[in-house]
C-alpha cells in the first residue's frame, strides 16, 4: 500500500468519525471532538495536496510532511 493509499484511508476513516457523530447528536464531548476530526482531516488533505504537487514538479513525494496544525489552520480559505 503506497503512502497515498494510507493517507485516504485515513482521510475515510475521519470523514467515517465525523458523520457518525454528526448523526448522534450535539454533545460537548461531540462538538470538540468534531473540531478535532476537522483540523485534522484539514492536516490530512493538505498533505495529500502537497504531495501531489511534488510530483507534479518532479520532487520525491515521500520526503514532503504533515505541517503543524496552527500553519495548517493558518491557511486563507
């Protein structure tokens, strides 16, 4: 399984998370726990970008990682 493969698995299974919760309820518990699905499905396909960028420039997709939360989070929408 490449690394690509890994990465949408576990894109999939915090998308997964995050419907079932949205599906059982509004509870604080739940609500932080969305936020941290979200920043760290945003951390998921930010790296998945970026490593298709490098290889579309000819770069070594495997070297580029994950960004820290806060630059992540920091990005204009």
């Amino acid at each position: 399984m490449s690394q690509d493969d890994d990465l949408h698995q576990r894109i999939s299974n915090l998308v997964d998370e995050e419907h079932e919760l949205r599906e059982t309820g509004a509870s604080p518990a739940h609500a932080e726990r969305l936020a941290e699905l979200e920043r760290q499905l945003d951390q998921a396909w930010d790296l998945l970008r970026r490593r298709q960028a490098a290889r579309e420039f000819g770069r070594d997709a495997s070297q580029v990682r994950e960004q820290p939360e806060a630059q992540v989070e920091g990005y204009m929408q």
